[in-house]
C-alpha cells in the first residue's frame, strides 16, 4: 500500500506550485513581530531569580531577543503559511482548493469525537496529510497520519508512550446535516497501520514497518443537537474507534439572561459512568460559579472584575470540596493605576489551591518610541508550579 504521508503531500503541492510561480495570481502577505528584553536582578533574598526553562532548560541570563514573521502565500486554490522564528524555517496548513477537491494538510472530516465535553477525544485518527472530495454536507478523503494521545506528539520523548497508530492508508467519510430545530453528523474512518507500535515496540529503535497493512479498529460516530425551545438544547452522541473504546455521551444546556445549567451523562467504555452538573450565574460585574461531578469533586467559586477611574481591579474565588481528601480554596485580587499617559502601576495578590502564595507589585515607564522601562517585585513560594522567587528586577524591554 502506498503511503499517504505529510512529506509527500507538500512534494506534490510545491511541484503544482513551481510552475506557476511567476504567474499574475500569485499574492503573498507578511505579517511580523519582534521582542527584545534585558533586565537585571536587584535584590534576591533566594537565589533562584535565575532560574532555569522547564521547557528548554536553558537559564534565564537575564536578556531574550525573538524575531518572528510569517508568510501566506495563494495562488489560484494553492494556500501556505511559511513562518520564520529566530532562524527556525516552518511551513503550515499548506493545501489546494478547487471546487470540491482539496488536499494536503487540511485536517480530517471526523467531527463527532468529543462531541460532548468529557467524551473520548482518543478514538479517531489523525489526518496528517488528505486528499478530500467535498459535496454538500459529504465529506469523502483519503489520508496518513500518526495519531497521539490527546492529539500531542512529544518526538523528544524517547519511549513515545503516547503513541496510538500510525496509519499509511485510511478512509474517510462523513455527513452533516440539519432538519427543522435538529442538526445531526455522522463519520467514519478505515485505516491500516503502517508501523508496529506493540506494548513491547515502544522506542523508535523497534517501530518497525508493517508490510501486512493490517486493519484497525474503524472509528464511527453519530451526534445529534436539537433546540428544544429558544432556551433549552439537548444533544447526544455515541463513538467507537481505537482499541475498540467506545464513548457515549448525553447533555442539556439551558441559557437565560443571566444565568446557565447544563446536565450530562457520560459512558467511556475505559472509565465508569460519570454525571456532570453545574452552571453559571452573573449579576452586573459579579459571575459565580458551581460545577459537580457524581462522586467527585465539587468546585463552587465567583469572579469580580471592575474599574473606576484610572483604577482597574480583579478578583477570584474558588473552593474545591473533593469525594477524596481535603477541600482546598483558592483566591486572589489584582489592581491595575494609570499613574499618567506613560507610567503604570500594578499589583497583586494570590493563593493556590496548594496554598502557596504570590504577592508581586510593579511600576512601568513608556517612552515616546514605545519602549517599556519596569521594576517589579515579585515573592512567589511557588504559586501556579512557578518556581520560588523573591526578587526585585529592573527590566527594559521593546515589541512590535
């Protein structure tokens, strides 16, 4: 079986494109953004004002440059997206469009996954690369692909636990559709797996092809959503797909002017049946909230956010009674002053459900050319996983 894969599809786009590249269709925009920052750390009570990137790993010296632009580039149906960070050359979302054929990275035509929040979104697979016929409300595509859990690949993680299959050849179809108050959809998804990923084959090392291109679970789905009255909606929805997991799912919603409900029932075949309830309620600049979970948790909390003058302000809420251990709250307030046209000021104060707090306060200049001179102090026990600081720091700083 051929492989269907993103590497091939922008081959074929860029050769579609190449000889048409001086033609007088051809339009491209630029778009730009640009950050640059040095600052210098005061006074440090814990030495840790210098910390290090959970992401990168690489320690804060003090200064960061970023340079960004993007291209979009169309000609005819043909649309790309070229973006360029820091000397990192990316290309995005490059595809053809004409009439009802498309294809390259345009996504897949399943829709009913999740379909209702807490539903499954770990049973359809991920079109990497497609070729789609469109006609109406139908949706037809061939596509590739590798599908992760919860749709993120980490290729830095050696073991790539979150691995689900890789597909070479798939099928695709789906249906959407509306009848008076009631709108419904209905997919589905052949596919063959085009490498081995066994409970025992989980480093790259051991992913070896599949020559057999043998056949996965197909996925399907069906959704349906009526208005039941100008207030009140329903909807209900069944999936089925990777590793034979099915997910069903049924939820109401009701909206009135200052208030919202919602109601669901959700059946994972890999989890017990779990009943959501919860709402929304606002009056003027207040919005409080309550969600509960059947044999869970039971979050309750509200908001407030107002101004006066040149004074804006905020506020939370929020207290989590669990079905196991310790209830928690959580709450914090923040204030924002116009001192003039070029300085502010700010400040603020908050406490996790941890328990651990952050207090920071700051002044700002503008200059005329828009470039932003700060001192901020900051004591943070580790609020949010932050890492402790407490630590005055001048900053100068310019973005566009």
């Amino acid at each position: 079986m051929k492989a269907i894969t993103t590497g091939f599809a922008i081959t074929a786009l860029a050769a579609a494109i190449s000889g048409q590249a001086m033609a007088a269709d051809t339009e491209h925009s630029w778009t730009f953004e640009g950050e640059i920052e040095v600052s210098s750390v005061l006074v440090d009570t814990i030495g840790d004002a210098v910390a290090v990137d959970s992401a990168t790993g690489e320690r804060n010296t003090g200064s960061a440059e970023e340079l960004m632009g993007t291209i979009t580039v169309t000609n005819g149906g043909f649309e790309g997206t070229i973006t360029l960070e820091n000397g990192a050359i990316a290309t995005d979302a490059v595809s053809y469009t004409e009439g009802a054929i498309s294809f390259g990275d345009i996504g897949s035509v399943v829709t009913t996954e999740g379909y209702i929040a807490n539903m499954s979104d770990d049973l359809a697979y991920t079109a990497d690369s497609a070729f789609r016929f469109t006609q109406d409300g139908m949706k037809v595509q061939a596509f590739g692909g590798a599908t992760y859990a919860g749709d993120v690949s980490d290729f830095a993680d050696a073991d790539f636990a979150g691995e689900l299959a890789y597909v070479d050849f798939g099928m695709g179809a789906s249906y959407a559709g509306e009848a008076d108050s009631m709108s419904y959809v209905v997919d589905f998804q052949y596919a063959e797996q085009g490498m081995d990923i066994g409970a025992d084959n989980q480093t790259v090392g051991d992913n070896t092809p599949d020559v057999d291109d043998t056949a996965l679970d197909m996925y399907y789905g069906v959704g349906v959503t009526s208005a039941v009255s100008d207030e009140l909606s329903a909807s209900v929805a069944y999936t089925s797909g990777i590793n034979a997991l099915t997910s069903y799912g049924v939820r109401a919603d009701y909206t009135a002017d200052s208030m919202t409900a919602y109601g669901s029932y959700i059946n994972d075949s890999a989890d017990a049946n779990t009943i959501y309830v919860g709402g929304t309620f606002v009056s003027g600049a207040v919005t409080a909230y309550a969600d509960y979970v059947l044999d869970g948790d039971i979050t309750v909390g509200a908001t407030y956010a107002g101004e006066a003058d040149a004074v804006s302000y905020n506020a939370m809420f929020e207290y989590v009674m669990p079905s196991v251990g310790t209830s928690t709250m959580a709450y914090g307030v923040d204030a924002a002053y116009a001192v003039s046209d070029m300085m502010s000021a700010t400040a603020e104060y908050r406490m996790d459900h941890a328990e651990l707090t952050r207090m920071a306060a700051g002044v700002a200049y503008t200059t005329e050319g828009g470039a932003v001179m700060a001192v901020d102090y900051v004591a943070d026990q580790g609020w949010d996983g932050e890492a402790a600081v407490d630590a005055v720091t001048a900053s100068a700083s310019y973005s566009f």
